[in-house]
C-alpha cells in the first residue's frame, strides 16, 4: 500500500514550542479515528526541528498502543538529518 492510499495527516505548519501541543494533540486525535493504515505527511513543512522528532515519537507510539500501523513521509532533508542524528532513523518507520 502506498502513502497516498492510507489515511494521511498532513504536517504543513511550522512547528514551534507555541503551537506543539495542539498538533501533537491533533495528529493523536487522528490515529484514533483512522483506519489500520495511517500515514503522516511532511511535503509542506517549512521549519525542521526537534520538536516534530518527538512528536513523531508520540504518534509512533500512540499507533502501536492503538495497534495500528503509522508510516512518515516527505520528510525535509532537514528533518531526515534529526532524526538519523537523534539515532531514531531505525525505530520510526519512514517512507523514502
């Protein structure tokens, strides 16, 4: 199954201490009401940080307690980089 065929959250924000917890809050929300399958899209994020790595943790998370499958894609090169440098490139599932 690919990205664009599976439930799909689209990160387009640019995230910020400020407004964390609402999209942390928001992506939780959405792996509640999907389906299996859930994908999570960064094609129109304009600010990399480490904040979206540990959101990306929470909804990983939040996905296996809900015993679904959650997959993140279009990641900023950025982004890419914080995560292999936080040495989460192995445990988050991410599309390339």
């Amino acid at each position: 199954m690919t990205a664009q065929q599976k439930n799909t959250f689209e990160v387009c924000e640019t995230v910020g201490f400020e407004d964390a917890r609402q999209l942390l809050e928001d992506g939780e929300a959405f792996i509640e009401r999907s389906d299996n399958d859930i994908a999570f899209d960064f094609r129109a994020l304009q600010v990399s940080n480490s904040i979206l790595v540990a959101m990306m943790m929470c909804w990983y998370r939040k996905a296996e307690l809900d015993e679904k499958k959650v997959t993140f894609f279009n990641l900023p090169s950025g982004l890419q980089k914080i995560v292999e440098v936080s040495g989460l490139g192995s445990t988050l599932p991410i599309e390339k």
